[in-house]
C-alpha cells in the first residue's frame, strides 16, 4: 500500500466555510481552487466537508472500478421526492435489477422506431420557427430546445396519444424542477409537510402528472394491440430470476425518471451548441456541408446517424465544454484509498466533469471550441474519463444512444433550414443548479 497523502482543504469562512462562494459562482470557485490545491481537495461548506476531485483516474476509481463502495450523495434526495425510486436515484440489488429490465429497451436496434418519431418531431419544430422567423421575432432557444426534446421523450414513452396532455406535462415538469432548483439552492427551507405555496404546488403538480403517467399505464394494461413504446417494453419486461414484472409504483417511477432525466440535459446540450455555430461559423459551415452532402435537403432518418460524423464530432466538443451533467454526486459507504489519499466513510464527493473537460493535462488549449479532437483518429487517444459527458462504469446514462441520435436527428432538420443567431453580445453566464443552464437562456433571431 502507498503512504498516506494529506488531502488539502479550500480556505474558507470560520464557520461558513466557502458556502457563500460555492453558491455564487460554483465553477469559477473550483476552477480557482484547483489551480491552488490540484487533482483532490476538500471543500468547507457549514458543518460538512465535500471532497472535490479532478482526475480522470481517480473518478474512475470511484464510478467503475470500486464503484460498490460508492453511492449517489445528498443531492438527489432532492430528486427523489419527485422521481421516486426509479433508475436514477435507486441503489443496490433494487437497482441492479431495474437496470436489467430496462437496459433491453434502449439498445440501439430498439430505437429504430423511436428515431421516427424523433425526425416527426423535429420537422414539427421546424414548421413552427418558420412561422417565427417570418415574424422576425426574438426567441428564446432553450424554450424551443426543451419543447423538441420533451415531445421527443413522451412521444417515445406513451407513443403519439400523449399531444392532447403535453400542456400539463410541461407545466407540472416546470414546476417540479424549479422546486427541486430552490431546495438545492436554499437547503433549510420549509419543511415538505407544512402547507405553504411552493409545497402545496409542487404537490400539485406531482399529482397531475402522476395521474396523466398512471392513466397511461392502466389503458395500455387493456389493450390488445400495443404500441412498440418504452413504456410497452418496460411492462414486458420479465425479470429472468425471479420472473416478475414491474408494478404500477415501479412503472411510475421510471417513466418519471425518463421524463425528466430524458429531456433536461439533452435540450441543454441542444442549446449551447446553437449558441456555439452562433460563435464558430467557419465550423457551422462545415456541418451545412456535412448536411448537404448526406442529405441534400430531405428529412434524416435511422440510417443516415451513421453518415453524420462531423455533426456528432460539433455535438461531443459542446458537451465537452457545456457538459449539462456538470459534476456527479457520490459517498462513500466505507473506508477506502485512493493513490495513497485516504476516503472517510459516508464522504460526500463531487466528480468534477466540468473541470475535467477543461483541464489543461488532459486537454490542448482546452476553452477553446475543437471539434476535431473527436475524429476518428484524434479520440482514439482521449485518457479514460478525461470525457465523461454521461458518467461511466455501471451507472453510466442509459439514455446515451438515444440521447447522441436524437441530438443528431434535431440538428440535421434545423440546421437544414435556419441559422440561429444571438441577438445579445455579453458572455451567457453558466447556471450550474441541477444541471448546467445558460442563466437567463439564449436569446436568437432566426435567419
Ligand atoms: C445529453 C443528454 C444526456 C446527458 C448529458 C445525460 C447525463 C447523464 C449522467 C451523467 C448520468 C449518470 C448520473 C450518475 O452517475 O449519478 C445519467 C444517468 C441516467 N440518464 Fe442520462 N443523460 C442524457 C440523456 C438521457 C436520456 C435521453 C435519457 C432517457 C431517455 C436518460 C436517462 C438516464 C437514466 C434513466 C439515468 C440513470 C441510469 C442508472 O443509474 O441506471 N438520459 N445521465
């Protein structure tokens, strides 16, 4: 065994600790402390230490290779009020066989049928900002982005008899997630029982969509000829030890956890790459290429994802430096070791994807926008974990395919036909909440 390591610890507030700084500007403060204090540090916040790290093996260390020891952190306790027990937030041999049930439907043959609907919902998108840019109006992007891909993500769940529902959906999901935002942002609020608005609307807004998700479930138990959704396959699914089938809670949970998990990031990530071609025309020229030549005009389709190198190459260099999952929450169940530091049990950690993606040892002029570093023969040489956009060892996203093809699909329609550009010049501030955002969205005008 190694001799031990001291781990260093951020300077902070007596008795805050660096709460105050974590909660104004969370990147640019462990971006400035790893300069100082390097690959692993401790950072105060009030009573607790958080352990911070910023390496690739070392991240690998606790999502893969003694990823048992680890489980996810406080943060999504937040979650789980909303999403349950689902795929998500679960943990153990309760995970482990709900992962086994619904790994089968996100294969990539199996999403043949849903990269229809992905195309289907993209040209519905296109013929809408059409209408906006003839009225040469101002839009938000990330409204539009979220739109698309939530649409994308119920259509694959409930299949197409969900549009008359989509109004609720989005405003309960809205609802929920700002909830989630001002607990994490305000962690001693008021408790959930007393019955003051935002508990009381977040209630609510739990409660229609979990009767939208069970009215789904309890129709598609009758019926005879089922539609090949996620839903169908997560109800068919037969565990082969013990035989069984998921209940309505369980199906509940994890179409909750698909909803949210499925749309948020995707739409973020669809965001900063529009603000990005806005910044790198010589690049947003080059897709139009791409698109020309494999395309030509028509709407892509399944077959064509392979053939859309360059675009998925745009996509992995925005999630390199936008990634939306911007760190990712673990403790440790017991003692462990890690290069010779040692790890308290029952240690929160945050893996910081962000500062990863953007460390000068693992990347060349790293802020810079390079799509180039994912060809073919430039990714073959990324460090393990140096990328990490979608986590990785056993709890990796299960929606990663699905994800990149529906990246794919969205971009290939629109960048078809639009050029979207900023109508504001300051720099947009990265809001790193939940999930990475663009503080105050990206406003365009659609050329
Ligand atoms: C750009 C898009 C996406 C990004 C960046 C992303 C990122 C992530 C990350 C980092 C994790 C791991 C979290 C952890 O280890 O704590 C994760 C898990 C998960 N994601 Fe995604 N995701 C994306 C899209 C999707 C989509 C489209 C779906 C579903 C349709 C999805 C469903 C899930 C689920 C269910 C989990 C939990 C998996 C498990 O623990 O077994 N995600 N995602």
């Amino acid at each position: 065994m190694s001799t031990e390591k001291n781990i260093p610890v951020a300077k902070g507030h007596w008795l805050l600790g660096s709460l105050l700084e974590m909660n104004k500007d969370v990147l640019g403060f462990i971006g400035e402390q790893r300069k100082l204090l390097g690959y692993i540090f401790y950072v105060d916040v009030l009573a607790f230490k958080v352990l911070v790290i910023i390496r690739p093996d070392y991240i690998r260390h606790v999502l893969q290779e003694n990823n048992k020891n680890y489980v996810k952190s406080f943060s999504y306790e937040v979650l789980k009020l909303f999403l349950g027990n689902g795929l998500l937030t679960s943990e153990g041999d309760f995970w482990r066989k709900q992962r086994r049930l619904a790994q089968p439907a996100f294969h990539k043959e199996k999403l043949v049928e849903i990269t229809k609907q992905m195309s289907l919902s993209s040209e519905k998108l296109a013929a809408k900002l059409e209408t906006v840019k003839q009225q040469q109006k101002e839009i938000d992007i990330t409204e539009y982005m979220n739109e698309v891909t939530l649409d994308i993500v119920a259509a694959a769940l409930f299949s197409s008899n969900v549009s008359d529902k989509m109004e609720i959906i989005r405003n309960s999901l809205t609802v929920a997630n700002e909830f989630a935002i001002s607990r994490i942002k305000k962690p001693i609020g008021w408790p959930l029982w007393m019955p003051v608005p935002s508990n009381l609307n977040f209630r609510k807004a739990g409660r229609e969509l979990d009767n939208i998700i069970y009215s789904f479930i309890e129709s598609r138990r009758n019926e005879k000829e089922k539609p090949n959704d996620l839903l169908s396959m997560l109800m068919d699914a037969v565990d082969e030890e013990t035989g069984e089938r998921m209940s309505n809670l369980q199906l509940r949970d994890e179409c909750m956890t698909i909803f949210l998990a499925g749309h948020e990031t995707t739409s973020l990530a669809l965001s900063w790459f529009w603000m990005l071609m806005d910044e790198h025309p010589e690049e947003e020229n080059k897709l139009r290429e791409e698109l020309k030549t494999v395309l030509n005009g028509r709407t892509p389709e399944f077959a064509d994802i392979p053939k859309l190198k360059y675009t998925k190459q745009l996509i992995e260099e925005t999630m390199r430096l936008y990634p939306p999952a911007w760190t990712i929450g673990r403790k440790s169940l017991q003692a462990d070791e890690i290069d010779g530091y040692k790890v308290s049990p029952e240690q929160n950690m945050m893996l910081m994807t962000y500062q990863v993606h953007r460390h000068p040892d693992y990347w060349s002029e790293p802020d810079k926008f390079m799509p180039e570093r994912f060809s073919d023969e430039n990714a073959k040489h990324i460090k393990k974990f140096a990328y990490f956009p979608f986590g990785g060892g056993p709890r990796l996203c299960i929606g990663n395919s699905f994800a990149m093809m529906e990246m794919q699909l969205v971009i290939a329609t629109l960048a078809q036909r639009f050029k979207f550009r900023r109508t504001e010049t300051h720099e947009i501030i990265k809001d790193a909440l939940v999930t990475m955002r663009p503080k105050d969205g990206i406003k365009m005008r659609i050329e």
